[in-house]
C-alpha cells in the first residue's frame, strides 16, 4: 500500500508543475536514477523522498530540461 501511495504523491507533484505525460514518467525516471546514484531523500531510512523534497526534485528535473 506504501507504493500506491508514492505514486499518488508523484502524480499530485506532476499536476502541481503541469508536467506533460511525457514528463511524468521521466520524471519517474529521474527520481529512480537519484536514489540509485545516492540521492534518496530522508524519509525511509534515506530511499524515499518527502512530499517537500519531491516538489524540489521536480523543480531540479524541470530545471534540466
């Protein structure tokens, strides 16, 4: 169930930056490689990310757009 909900909190911040479809599942993308590099955020013992630290990872991803 915790994954369902990783995934809503996703969708919601992909609506929040009007990201396109496209978007989206890169943006899915981009948060998996930044785990996998190191980058996880802190809640779960540093793997997954908090609501406030997915918004700033959309802002980063957008950024490299």
């Amino acid at each position: 169930m915790g994954r369902k909900r990783d995934i809503q909190q996703i969708e919601a911040i992909a609506q929040e930056f009007k990201m396109t479809q496209e978007e989206r599942r890169d943006f899915g993308d981009f948060l998996e490689m930044e785990k996998i590099n190191g980058q996880g955020g802190t809640k779960n013992d540093r793997v997954d990310f908090t609501y406030e630290e997915l918004r700033q990872k959309a802002r980063e991803f957008l950024s490299l757009s």
